[in-house]
C-alpha cells in the first residue's frame, strides 16, 4: 500500500501585532501573570472584517504553491476551526468557495487544537486507500473575536491568537519522505473542562440560545485552567511516548519535536517529564500566544524554514486540545 506524504505548508499570521500591554487595557490582568504563568509576549489579531476561511485561504494558497501543485489538482478539503464563518454551514464550504473548488467534497472536522493530527491522519487515510490524490488540511482560527475579558473568561482571553496553516497531503512511496504513524485519542467525559455552553441543544430547554445566554456569559469559552494544565502535559507526553514505542524508536532518534502551542510553561514541562533536548523542540508561543488548532502548522511550517526539520529526519508532532482530544503524527522528511 503506498503511503502519504507532507509536500507542501503554508500560513496567515494577521500583521496586527497585540501586547501584553494591549491586552491588559481589555481586562483585569498584568504582564507579569501572563509572562510567568503563560510565556505569551504577543499575539497576532485580525481585522474586523477578516474570517476564519479568510485567514485559512491565504495558508492554503500558500500551501498549494509550496507544493507545487494548483489548486485545481486538490481533490478534498479537510477543515478545523473553533471560530466558524457562521454558525452553519461548516466553515469548508466557505473556505473553498473562496479557494474556487466547487463540485469537490469538503470535511469539517472539529478536532479543536488537535485538528492538524486529526486532518492528517484522515488524509492519509484517503491517500492510502487511492480514494484521493491530493488532500487539503487546513487549520484557521480567529480567536480574538471571541475574547471574554471578564473575570470568568480572563484566564483562556491571556493566550489567545489569530492565525491560519495548512498541509497539503499526496501520495508517496514506503520508503523515504512519508507520514510514518498517527495515532488519535478523545476522551469526552472532559468535554465541560474547556467548552463553550451556547447556542446548544443540551442546554435543558426549548430554545437554542437566548438574550439570557449572553447576559450570562454561556456564549463564552469557560476552562478549568489546571485540568486543562495538567491533563495537557500528561496527555501530550504519553502521546510521544506511544508514538516511540508503536515505530520502535527512541528519544534519541527524533531529530524534532513540534508541539501545539498551549502555554509555555505546559511545553516546559512535557519537556522536562520526556526527556528531550530543549533544541529539539519547536516553540513560538511567546510570539503568537495560543491559535487553536492553527498553532500547531504554523509551528511546522516555521520548524521547516527554519532548518529544524531536515531532509532524512524524523519529526514528531503532538497536540491535545479540548474534548479532551489528543495524539501524534510522526513524519520522515
Ligand atoms: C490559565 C492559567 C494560566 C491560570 O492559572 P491558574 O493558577 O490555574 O489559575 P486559576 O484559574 O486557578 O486562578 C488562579 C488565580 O489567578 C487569577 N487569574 C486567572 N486569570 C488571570 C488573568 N488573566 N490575570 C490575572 N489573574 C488571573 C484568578 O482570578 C485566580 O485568582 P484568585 O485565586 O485570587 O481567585 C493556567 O491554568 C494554565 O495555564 N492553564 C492551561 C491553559 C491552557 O493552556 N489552555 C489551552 C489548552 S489547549
């Protein structure tokens, strides 16, 4: 069976460039608590006007021409967002309108900040069965627009960011450049530690949202900070602990670590409970702070041009995100 591979990455970082300082004039908070109980510096924002699909196009584009391909030689779109266009349709069909893909099929996952491993390992999936040639995965979020800066939601507001990235997934051969592994967990009995409670069905009465609602912050993320904090660095150090084990392999022979962008003092810890060389790990949550499920192919798409995942080696991505949702994708270059 032929395998898949990466061949191209592309991302949209929104120019507008947020502070700390900037932050701290929409909420009750200082630098000093968001430096040492989160690492973020700054964030990118979007533009008022600007969408999830907007951001998200732009990665793909980029992506396509990275890969050498035209956008017209993509057969699916695979998309995660926690930020949607619109509350319905799935935010893919807005994504490839603007990509001018009409007649092939679309996917939207929500995989939360698990979204690119989930994406993925569907692509290679498809690829694998020569169901598809060419797969889209593409991860945008706008999470400025959905900043609470209340007391309730100031602890998820500190970390948020706004960006886009995108992979573009095709066939390749069993040896040499090719995602080796992925591996995928959920575990739903968190899913009220990170969660936003309106608009639902499961709220326990007729109506689908309410003026109430808002008035009451429901239509807001709310997070159990230290579950999320500990569950995430158990759950993402596992995960690289199982990918080594399923492929045979050591610590030793990752040559890059690529983790979703919770906070960094999480990273610093997987670091430390794994073992691995701090060099080897990508980080850049101090510049962008956290983008949802885009964190973790903007931290790809940088680690490439940045030399860190080289040709021959081994990269290893990890993410764990809300649900909970969590797991690997290890990738030969
Ligand atoms: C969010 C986080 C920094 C908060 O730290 P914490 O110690 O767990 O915070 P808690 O919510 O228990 O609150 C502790 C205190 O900090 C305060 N606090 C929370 N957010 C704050 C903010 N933005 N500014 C200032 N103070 C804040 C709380 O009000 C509380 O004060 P109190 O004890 O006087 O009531 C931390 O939980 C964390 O990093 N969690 C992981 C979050 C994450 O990575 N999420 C994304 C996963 S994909």
């Amino acid at each position: 069976m032929p395998s898949s591979r990466i061949l191209g990455t592309g991302v949209c970082v929104p120019p507008r460039v947020v502070t700390n300082f900037d932050i701290m004039k929409m909420m009750e908070t200082s630098n000093e608590f968001i430096v040492e109980r989160t690492g973020v510096q700054r964030r990118r924002h979007a533009e008022a006007g600007q969408a999830a699909s907007d951001l998200g196009a732009v990665a793909c584009r980029a992506a396509v021409a990275d890969a050498g391909l035209t956008m017209d030689m993509i057969d699916l779109v695979i998309m995660n967002t926690i930020t949607p266009d619109h509350a319905d349709p799935g935010c893919a069909f807005f994504l490839q309108a603007k990509l001018g893909l009409a007649g092939s099929p679309v996917l939207d996952i929500r995989q939360q900040c698990a979204g690119l491993i989930y994406g993925l390992s569907l692509a290679d999936h498809f690829i694998r069965a020569a169901t598809y040639r060419y797969v889209l995965v593409a991860c945008a979020e706008v999470l400025s627009k959905r900043i609470d800066g209340s007391y309730d939601g100031r602890n998820i507001a500190i970390l948020l960011g706004d960006g886009a990235g995108a992979a573009v997934v095709g066939p390749a051969s069993d040896r040499g450049p090719r995602i080796v592994s992925t591996t995928l967990h959920a575990d739903g009995k968190h899913a009220k530690s990170l969660y936003t409670a309106a608009p639902g069905s499961g709220l326990e009465r007729g109506e689908h949202i309410t003026k109430e609602d808002i008035d009451a912050g429901r239509v807001h993320f709310r997070m159990d900070g230290k579950a999320i904090f500990q569950n995430g660095v158990e759950k993402m150090s596992q995960a690289i602990f199982e990918c080594l084990e399923l492929n045979g392999l050591a610590l030793e022979e990752i040559d890059c670590l690529v983790p979703h962008q919770a906070n960094l003092r999480m990273l610093e810890e997987i670091v430390a409970r794994v073992g691995i060389p701090r060099s080897k790990v990508y980080v850049n949550v101090e510049e962008y702070g956290n983008i949802g499920s885009a964190s973790l192919p903007i931290a790809l798409h940088e680690a490439r041009q940045a030399g860190l995942v080289r040709p021959g080696g081994r990269t290893l991505l990890v993410a764990f995100g809300s649900g909970f949702v969590w797991g690997s994708a290890l990738v030969c270059t």
